[in-house]
C-alpha cells in the first residue's frame, strides 16, 4: 500500500490543469495532503502550503506524489533529481505517468540502496479478459465529455458521495491515476492493451445488486483525437444505464489541441448516446455537468440555466453546487 500522508510533487506544471493529479487529491483527499513542491517556473498552485522536502518530512510526509499529468507523461531530468533527493531523505515515490518510475535506472538504484518503494499506478496488474458484451445486472453511470480533463472524475467522485450521504449503494470505479490515488483501486485504463480495454471496464464493474450504482470515471472524449479509444472501451465495457454530459465552458480549444474546437454539447449527446445503446439499448443520457471553476458565481448559474434550459436537462456543477440533482435523476430512472 502506499503510504500516506503525501508531498504533492507540482514540479515545473505550466498551469493548474497540468497539475491535476494534484490537486484531485487535495480535493477530495485533504487529509493525505501534507503540502507542495514546486520549482522554478511552475504555474500551478493547489492551495496547500509550498515546503521544501525537509519541511514536509518534518511535517509526517512519507510519499512523494507526482502530481503532475503533463503530455506524453515524461520524468525530465529536473524532476529527477528533486526524486533522487526524496528518496535520500526516505521518501517513498508514487507516480501515475506513461514514463514509469522503475524504468529509471537513477531511480531504481537510488531505490534500492535507500530501502524505498516506487509505486507505478498506471501498470495493470491484472490480466484482463476481452469484452464479451453480456449484460451485467447493478446499475451503472458514466461522464462523458467534450475535452479531456473537463470534470468527469469530480463528476463520479461527487455522485458518490451524494450517494452515500442518501444511503444508496455506490461504487465509484477508478479508471485513471488520479481516481486510483484517490481511492486506492481501480483500472489504469489508459494503459491496458487496446484489445482489452473493454474487457477490464467489464471486469471493473461486475455483477451488483439491483440498486446498486456502479459510477464509472469517464476519461478523454469522443471528439479528442488523441485519446477517443479510452473513452469508446467505456462505453461499450461500462454498458451504462445513464450518461452525463461534463462541460468545462470557457476553454479556447481541445486540450493540447490548438486546431479542434470543442463540440457542443448537443454534438456530444448525438455522438455518445448512440454508441452507449449498442451495449445497453436502455441507456439515457440524464444530465449535465459543467465546470465552472473559471466563472464567478452569478456568471456561472447563469450559464447553468441557459444550458439547462436548451438541454432540457439539469445542469449543475457538482463539486460546487451539489450533485444532488443528478443523483435524483438517477434515482428516476
């Protein structure tokens, strides 16, 4: 297991968005954020108290936490020799990054001379089966959306909780890093052999109780030529009872995709729900979910209400305002 408290490793992150592993954590796990590190030239601040590494140790830090998911998920050799240091003063690593830990050769030896532990999050550890498309019993939901990193793990994590808080039986089922860090299991679906994709969502969420909801973490989007894969062996393994379309409004372009303009969220309604009633000819798409960190408050229930009221659907933001009324829609169903 890994252990906790941890030093939230911001590295060199150009924005908040790119420190998202991060800052999911000090969200919805405060209690494992002792602080952060970060070096020159980081643009990225998740609200917990900058410390050096000495200063968090000092404070019960016992694992180094890359927070960051930069593209292409690269260890730069900057990053390299703050977790070369970590490791000398005895902090174990976690990473969730393409670029795995124990493939670092500087690492793994500094590693193993200090009897520390590197915890590589996105390797399988399971042999998942192929998709077999049989319909599961349990209920299940999934965020869909139109960029990457628009809100649909907080989406499921906020599901959950209203959930528990109501006494329904809810499962959030991590399929990222982060989700994985936060919850300490899951599927790195990103890093499943293609073939098998759909079969480890399927493996992911089994048989249940009949009220039970099995609330997936949507990951890429449809529209996202860079990582649309992900999000069809979702689809088609989750074999969601419900969709919700997650938003975030005020971005200029597809992350890391300066040529794609997002799509509306009609686009993505017309796009998805099809493809969701392959699996499951049940499926509906039962509300929307908008980030709307970057809008003040007014700003934002405006929005809300012009997309709810175009949608015919709620739309609300769940980590600010509640998800209570999408979990009433669920409960509709």
């Amino acid at each position: 297991m890994i252990k906790t408290p941890y030093l939230l490793f911001l590295g060199d992150a150009p924005d908040d968005l790119a420190a998202k592993v991060a800052q999911g954590i000090k969200d919805w796990r405060p209690e494992y954020a002792v602080g952060q590190f970060r070096m020159a030239g980081c643009g990225a601040d998740v609200g917990v108290p900058d410390m050096t590494l000495q200063e968090a140790r000092d404070a019960g830090a016992q694992t180094l936490v890359i927070g960051v998911a930069n593209r292409g998920g690269v260890i730069s050799a900057a990053w390299k020799e703050v977790l070369i240091e970590a490791l000398r003063m005895g902090y174990d690593l976690a990473s969730g990054l393409h670029n795995l830990l124990r493939d670092e050769a500087e690492l793994v030896a500094v590693a193993e001379a200090e009897g520390r532990q590197m915890f590589d999050v996105r390797i399988p550890t399971v042999q998942y089966p192929i998709a077999n498309g049989k319909k599961r019993s349990g209920k299940r939901v999934l965020a869909v959306g139109t960029d990457c990193s628009v809100g649909k793990m907080y989406t499921g994590l906020a599901l959950d909780a209203e959930m528990r808080k109501r006494g329904m039986k809810s499962s959030f089922r991590a399929t990222g890093q982060t989700g994985i860090l936060i919850t300490g299991e899951g599927v790195p679906l990103d890093a499943v052999v293609a073939d098998f994709m759909a079969g480890a969502v399927e493996w992911l969420t089994p048989d249940n109780d009949a009220d039970h909801w099995d609330i997936i973490e949507g990951q890429g989007s449809l529209f996202h030529v860079s990582y649309s894969g992900v999000t069809m062996a979702l689809i088609h393994g989750g074999q969601p009872d419900a969709l919700i379309l997650s938003h975030e409004p005020t971005r200029a372009h597809m992350r890391g995709l300066p040529d794609y303009q997002l799509p509306s969220l009609e686009a993505v309604r017309d796009m998805a729900l099809p493809l969701a009633r392959i699996a499951n000819p049940a499926c509906e798409v039962i509300g929307i979910s908008v980030n709307t960190k970057a809008m003040g408050e007014d700003e934002a229930k405006d929005y809300l209400a012009e997309v709810e009221a175009r949608m015919g659907l709620p739309a609300v933001d769940p980590f600010r305002h509640g998800a209570g009324r999408l979990v009433d829609a669920l409960a509709a169903l």
